[in-house]
C-alpha cells in the first residue's frame, strides 16, 4: 500500500466516526504530495498514520485544524522524524481484557500470563478490573479504578467471577515502565482525539499498575518466549496471549511466531494460546469461521489454540460469539 493509499484507509476505515480530527487530518496528508515525500522518506514501517499523529501531539504541535498541523509539521519536521524513528505505536489497550475474559475464565485454574507485545502490560491484569456486559451486574472488584463496558451478540460466556492469575509477565522489543512520566505521556498521545473514555481508562489502569507495576522482559518472542513459560509456577496453566501484535510482523516473522506457539503446546507444558487479532492478521482463522464476518471496519477474531470463538471490536466494545460448528 502507498502511503497516501495508507493514510487515506486509516482515515476512511478505521478513525471515521471515531475520531474526526483524526479522519480531517489523515484526508488532508494523503492529499498534500510535500507531506507525502517526507513521510516517505522514514523506514516503511515508520511511516504509520497514527505514529505521525502522536509525535506531532507528544511534541506540542497543533492537530485541530490541517493547515496548522501541515505548517507547524513541515517546520519541525527534523523533531518530529526523530521522535518518529524512536518511538513506536505501542497503544495498550485494557478494553480488550472485556474481549478476553470468556476464554480465560473458562480455562482451568489457576492461570500464569504470558502476553507478547505488552506494551505497559496493562492487559497483564484482566483480573483486576470491573466489567459490565450489556446491563448485567458489575464483575470485579469494587475498589478497581477501571470499568470496561462490553456489548455482546450471541452466546458469550460472561463468567459469573474473574480467573485466578497466579503470576503475569509480558514480553516487548521496546517495554514502558508504568512508573515513567514522560513514556505516559507518549501512550496518552496514541489514544486518539475525542476519545475521551479511553483515555480516562489508560488512566486508570496506568494508576493501578503502578502499585504493583508487571514483570516486562526487552527482547524478541523468539528469544524471551520459551524461557518465560519455563519460569511460570508448576500447576498453573500458562497462557500465552496477544493482541494486535501482527500488524507489526511481517508475513515470515508471524510465521515464525505462530510456529513457536504451537512447538510450546507440542512440547508437553500445560501452554494455551489466546490471540486477538484483526481479522486478516492470522489467514489460517478465516476458514474456520462459523460465520460471516460483519461489515464493521476491523473486526478482531478472539481465538483459543488456532480456533476462533468470537469477532470482537478492536477495543473491547463489543464481542459477539460464534455459533458452534454444525454437528458438533
């Protein structure tokens, strides 16, 4: 995809109707050839719609009107292309513990968290935040600071408790420590304008995790995985999560990744797999599918050891469960 074909998609099809500032902003970079040729000049995978936006706002820039935002860009671009190049888009998202519940929950007890791209870890803590599916009653505990609302469709198997997490670790290529003002700051900026219930949930999570901030390891899955399942306690199944990560894997990097997987559950340990992608991140999930996917931009596929359970919202807004395949 060209970068003004990108630009103009995330405007078009993933911050329209979420964020107009954004979709304004994006429309206008795709049409503006000058900002096209600098942004092309970074690393393609640098060269990502909401990393631009959020440098730009982590730097003070203007972003309520295009041609401020162009100006004041183009000027400091230098600033912006080095914040760019040292940062990543690294949004963690507790909403989409709501996504992740039923699977856990349903796992036997107690449970040891392996989550892979963690960001701030703050999807390490499903057990410590309030739920509310549809109109049903409040799940958690009462003093969480964090309360993930959740509309569902079909049968989804809201737990009457939360799961057991007996120990929780996360790995990231580059891990944000909780505790650190200024990496916040930067994971603020990733939540998009007009969001105003998101960001007031980052808070939140942000607030509860710095009293008992995760274990992160630096490294690649590839290097850190095996030994971080090894570590977790005897008697606990150990889940290995994610979500949204393979949008910043290529195809053989999300080959290699899957693999290594499904070698850990090969290999004898008590290993489940949760992953919670969009729907074209993992292909091999599609064929499986028990039903259409909705026509709603970036349906998610909740999944448990390779089989799709669920199409869930990007945040964690709505779940809808599959029906079960015919004849079982």
């Amino acid at each position: 995809m060209e970068t003004a074909e990108w630009y103009r998609y995330f405007a078009e099809r993933e911050v329209r109707e979420r964020s107009p500032v954004y979709e304004a902003l994006a429309l206008g970079i795709a049409a503006d050839s000058e900002m096209i040729e600098l942004i092309d000049g970074l690393p393609r995978p640098k060269r990502q719609p909401n990393l631009l936006l959020a440098a730009v706002r982590f730097l003070g820039g203007p972003y309520d009107e295009f041609g401020r935002f162009r100006e004041w860009t183009v000027r400091h671009w230098a600033e912006v292309r080095e914040t760019m190049l040292a940062r990543r888009t690294q949004t963690n998202e507790a909403g989409r513990c709501a996504s992740l519940l039923p699977l856990l929950a349903a796992l036997p007890q107690p449970l040891a968290l392996v989550e892979v791209g963690a960001s701030a870890g703050l999807c390490l803590y499903p057990d410590r935040y309030r739920y509310r599916y549809d109109d049903g009653p409040e799940i958690g505990p009462a003093g969480s600071p964090v309360l993930l609302t959740c509309r569902t469709n079909g049968k989804v198997p809201v737990p009457r408790r939360l799961p057991e997490v007996v120990w929780r670790a996360g790995i990231d290529l580059d891990p944000i420590d909780v505790r650190d003002d200024q990496a916040v700051r930067w994971l603020e900026c990733l939540v998009w304008p007009g969001q105003e219930d998101r960001l007031a949930r980052l808070r939140g999570a942000v607030r509860m995790a710095r009293q008992d901030p995760p274990r992160l390891v630096r490294g690649d899955a590839g290097a850190a995985l095996p030994d971080l399942v090894a570590a977790a306690p005897a008697g606990a199944t150990v889940v290995v999560y994610h979500s949204a990560l393979m949008p910043y894997l290529d195809a053989r990097a999300r080959d290699r990744f899957v693999a290594l997987v499904r070698s850990l559950r090969a290999g004898g340990l008590p290993v489940r797999w949760i992953s919670n992608e969009g729907s074209p991140r993992l292909p091999f999930l599609l064929p499986k599918l028990t039903a259409e996917l909705p026509d709603r931009r970036l349906a998610f596929l909740p999944a448990l050891d390779g089989e799709p359970l669920a199409m869930a919202g990007p945040h964690g807004e709505w779940l809808e469960w599959l029906p079960e395949p015919a004849g079982s």
